[in-house]
C-alpha cells in the first residue's frame, strides 16, 4: 500500500483491496510512504512540516510499521516492491500533472518486473474526468458540473480493515524537516475527524450565514485535512446527510456541499487541463498591461509582507505568514489586488501561495487563482474587482479581523480601521497606500477592453 495524500486508514479504498489482495495471497501488507525530492523540494517549510507530523500520525496507526523510503518513486517503488516480494502494488489515483506523470513512470517500471500498480479510488467523492457534458466533454461551468456531480453521486465510505497485517521491512527515520514558519494545526487522522465532528456539531447550523467573515470562525477548516487525505469526501458527504437526517438546516448542507463540489470541479479543470497549472486558460489582457522591473518587485514585496496600507489585505496576507492559511474571502480580496490593483500575474501570487499554504493544493490554488484573475473557465468576470475597502466593511464590520493580524492598527476602534488614512492621526508605523484603488481599477478595466477590442 503506497500512501501518498491519503493518509488515513478509515475510508480508503486502496488499502482495503491491498488487504483483500494479501488475505487472498496468505501475505503481509507493506505500508509505504515516499518521501519524493521532487515534492520535498517544492513543498515549503509549512506544508512539509505538516506532513511530517500526519505520517507520524500514520505510523502510530500502522503500528508502527510504516515504511518511510527517501528518493525518487521510480526507483523506490520498484526496489520496496523486490524486496517484499510482492506483486500489486496498491494506490488511491491520482489526478494533478505531476501525479500522474509519477504514476505511469512507477507503473511501467513495476511492469518490467512483473508487478502491477493497481489504482483503487481517488481524494475525490466522484474521481476527476468520470463526469463529461452530454456531448461528451469536460464540464467548463461550474452549476451544470455541480448537478451533474450530485446526480452521478459517491459509494458509502468504505470500512476500515479490522486488522491489518503489516509486514517489517526496514525504513529511513522521518527527517526532522524544516522549521515551520507558522503555527500549524494538529495533524493526523484523528486530529481531522475530531475537528470535522465538532465543526458539524458546532458550527455547521451557522455555515451559510457564517462563512464569508473572517472575523469569526465560521468555516471548518477541512482544507489542511482534505489536502493530505486525512479525510475522504465522501465520509464528509455521508455525515452532512446524516446531519440533515438529524434535522441540520437544510440550507448550510446544501452551502457546504456546494464547496465540496467547487473542489472537485478545479480537480476535473486541471485532470483536463494540465497546462491550466502555469498557464491563463483564457488570456483576458493584453500582455503589457502587466506590472514589470523594479516596480513589479516592490510591489509584489509589499503584498507578500502585509504591507499595502489597505488594512484588509494586510490582514490576510499577515494571516498567511502566521498561520499558514487564509480565510476564503480574504484570499479572494489579496488575489485580486494583486492582479487588478498592482497588475502583477496571478502565477506569481499562486507561488506564494503555494509557498505558504499547509492546504497548499495545486488544482485548488491554481484554478482559484484563475477564477478571481478571470482568465479561468467559469471564472469571476475581469471586470469584477474587489474593493478592499467595501470588502473589509462588509466581511469584517466591526474591524476585529484587521486589528487581529495588523498590530500597528490595534487601536483605532470599530469599522475606521479599513481606512486609516482618513484618520486625524494615522498610526505613523503602519504604510500609506500603495496605490489608489479607483485609479488602478480604471486601468484595470481600460486593459480589459484593450484586450476586448
Ligand atoms: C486565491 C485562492 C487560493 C486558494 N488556494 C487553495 C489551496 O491551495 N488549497 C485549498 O484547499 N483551497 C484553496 N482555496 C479555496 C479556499 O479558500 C479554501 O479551501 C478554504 O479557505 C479552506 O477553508 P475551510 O476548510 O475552512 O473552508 P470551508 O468554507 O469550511 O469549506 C469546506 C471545504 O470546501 C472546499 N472549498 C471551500 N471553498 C473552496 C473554493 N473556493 N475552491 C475549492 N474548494 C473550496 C475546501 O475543501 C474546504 O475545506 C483558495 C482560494 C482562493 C481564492
């Protein structure tokens, strides 16, 4: 059993037909974890700190006997594989270009030793490309694909093998890993049922109402727990209808479920669209409109540090370098400053997005990023840009959010704190402006019909 983000032993397919394969063989289960350089070197200090303590986590529920290998999987697969004596080796598939460039590479190289790589399920409730319009090609918006994805549905989670027969083999020791530069989340199994079961008692009859202000804790914060498989959808969409059973409003379900559907949507764009991963699916500007030189890298270093003077931009950006995520309306608002105020591609805020985020997830964060640049399928038109005045007033009314993250502002009271330079007293430790954001939407919106015309 190769995990790679399904590190879970409830609700994983793969592994229980690895089990049904050794019981049918009278044969051991090798649990194996990879640890990939090509990943490891991508992954930033947060994610794989993260990582780190999941397979921790995972070896204590394997008993111990996880298989930890360091390199490349076309060579480690292969070489666990001779040394076992094995024959299948077991997998949940995956989907995003790198993935499944591996796991073809893996499985020929398993062929030319007569053994199999053998593709059982996905992190997915309904696997990416299963879903097709009735003409047969991939979905493009995201209501149609929605309804599809609800009437094709998802199998009951699957149960967890009662016992598992790990085989010893011998592994590397977990590296220590990098140094988070966030405080992280519990991680692990557990650590995601705990927290989904107390979102669902607690919070989920205040979801739809809840979910757009960063100010409370409104939303689950699954993302961190479905990006390393911590958790299946599907066990998360089986308890939502058991809620609603229970009499959970109706509304909040369908809302959560809705979210639920946006990422298994991204994850069909990109199983599509591989390229959508470092290029626009559709250009929408022309391509001098884009910020360059010395002032492309000063303000682009003024975002990533918190430091634009918008009060509600800095609060996210902030949020990001402390705790290693962000909430959803705030990354809209810092995505779109960065591409419509200061006119910098959104390939370079997806990096440091990615360079940060412990749900860091390259179909989820590209194909967002795409959705608010506007240059993605069902994407928010380019002409609609956030204001990060309005959107602070209106998410974070009462400025709790910005005072939270953004010291220099802890004193001015109530809503004031979106527009500090309207003060008679501005704090004189925290920035000016940037830019003005009337000025920049304007040529923002003259780029778009540039591109239109
Ligand atoms: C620019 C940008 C980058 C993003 N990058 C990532 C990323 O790298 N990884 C990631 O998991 N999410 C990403 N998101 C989506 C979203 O912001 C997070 O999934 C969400 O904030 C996670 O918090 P939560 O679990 O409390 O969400 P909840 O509101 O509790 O939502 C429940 C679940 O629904 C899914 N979901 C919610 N919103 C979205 C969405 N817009 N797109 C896809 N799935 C969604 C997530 O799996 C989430 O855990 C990004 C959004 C934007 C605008």
């Amino acid at each position: 059993m190769w995990f790679r983000r399904d590190l879970r032993l409830a609700d994983n397919p793969a592994l229980v037909a690895a089990v049904e394969a050794a019981r049918d063989d009278d044969a051991d289960v090798v649990g194996l974890y990879v640890l990939d350089d090509a990943l490891w070197s991508r992954a930033g200090a947060n994610r794989l700190a993260y990582l780190l303590d999941s397979l921790r986590a995972l070896e204590e529920a394997c008993d111990g006997r996880l298989v930890i290998r360091r390199g490349d999987p076309h060579d480690v697969v292969p070489a666990v594989v001779r040394e076992a004596g094995a024959r299948e080796v077991h997998v949940a598939a995956s989907h995003e270009p790198y993935g499944r460039r591996r796991d073809d590479g893996v499985e020929e190289a398993l062929g030319r030793d007569g053994a199999a790589l053998v593709r059982t399920g996905s992190a997915y409730a309904v696997s990416p490309g299963r879903l097709l319009t009735g003409s047969g090609t991939p979905y493009r918006v995201f209501t149609p694909f929605r309804n599809a994805w609800l009437d094709h549905g998802w199998p009951s989670p699957a149960r967890r093998p009662h016992e598992i027969p790990w085989a010893a083999l011998d592994g590397d020791d977990l590296p220590d890993g990098p140094e988070p530069t966030a405080h992280l989340p519990r991680a692990g199994e557990e650590a995601a049922r705990r927290r989904w079961h107390d979102f669902v008692r607690d919070g989920l009859a205040e979801y739809d109402a809840g979910r757009d202000r960063p100010d409370r804790a409104g939303t689950s914060a699954m993302s961190v727990h479905l990006r390393w498989g911590e958790i299946h959808p599907r066990t998360m969409l089986a308890d939502l209808a058991a809620a609603q059973h229970d009499g959970a409003p109706s509304d909040d379900v369908a809302t959560f479920r809705s979210e639920l559907a946006w990422r298994e949507f991204h994850a069909d764009v990109l199983h599509h669209r591989p390229a959508a991963r470092t290029r626009s699916v559709r250009v929408v500007v022309p391509e001098d409109s884009w910020t360059t030189g010395e002032q492309e890298s000063r303000w682009f270093d003024a975002w990533a540090a918190g430091r634009t003077g918008y009060p509600f931009v800095d609060a996210g950006m902030r949020q990001l370098l402390a705790t290693g995520w962000m909430h959803n309306r705030v990354r809209m608002v810092v995505a779109s400053f960065l591409v419509k105020d200061l006119h910098v591609r959104w390939q370079r805020g997806a990096e440091h997005f990615m360079a940060h985020l412990v749900d860091g997830d390259v179909s989820q964060n590209q194909l967002n990023w795409q959705w608010v640049a506007g240059s993605g399928f069902d994407a928010a038109p380019y002409f609609r840009i956030f204001n990060p005045v309005t959107q602070g007033e209106k998410f974070d009314p009462d400025g709790v959010y910005v005072r939270r993250w953004v010291p220099e502002l802890g004193d001015v009271p109530g809503r004031a704190v979106h527009q500090p330079w309207k003060l008679d007293a501005p704090p004189a430790d925290y920035p000016e402006p940037l830019v003005d954001h009337a000025h920049e939407r304007r040529v923002a919106l003259d780029d778009f019909q540039r591109a239109k015309d």
